[in-house]
C-alpha cells in the first residue's frame, strides 16, 4: 500500500500534468492572437532579438527589450 504522502505527491503530479498540452495549445492561440494586434503589426517592431541587435549595432542605436510571461512554451 502506498505511503500517504506518496498518494499526496501522485495526485498533485496528476492534476499539474493532465491538461498540460491543452493550457500549451491555448497560450500558443494567445501569443498568435497578440502577435496580430494592429500595435505590432504597425508599429514597426521585430521580434527577433538577434535582428534588433544587428540592425542597433549597425545603426549605432540602443534596444528597448520587452520580457513578457504571456506565452512559454
């Protein structure tokens, strides 16, 4: 027979992994849908780091970077 806190562990582990690729699937449809928000879309933003690095350095401007938790994948 199993240890209480063995039972304990077992459940939480359950409950923290069932639904874990559904919650995946729906920040992935959350960063897609703000990716296209019209604020990005024209605000002439990149979104790739080593590109923003290359363009500052070539223009010999600073970056402004933006860390968000919305979406991890």
């Amino acid at each position: 027979m199993l240890s209480k806190p063995l039972v304990l562990i077992s459940t939480f582990m359950l409950l923290v992994f069932t639904g874990a690729d559904d919650k995946q699937a729906d920040l992935k449809a959350k960063l897609e849908k703000k990716l296209k928000a019209k604020f990005v879309e024209t605000g002439g933003w990149l979104l790739d780091y080593q590109e923003a690095r290359r363009q500052a350095e070539e223009q010999g401007k600073p970056i402004f970077v933006y860390f968000t938790r919305t979406f991890a994948p």
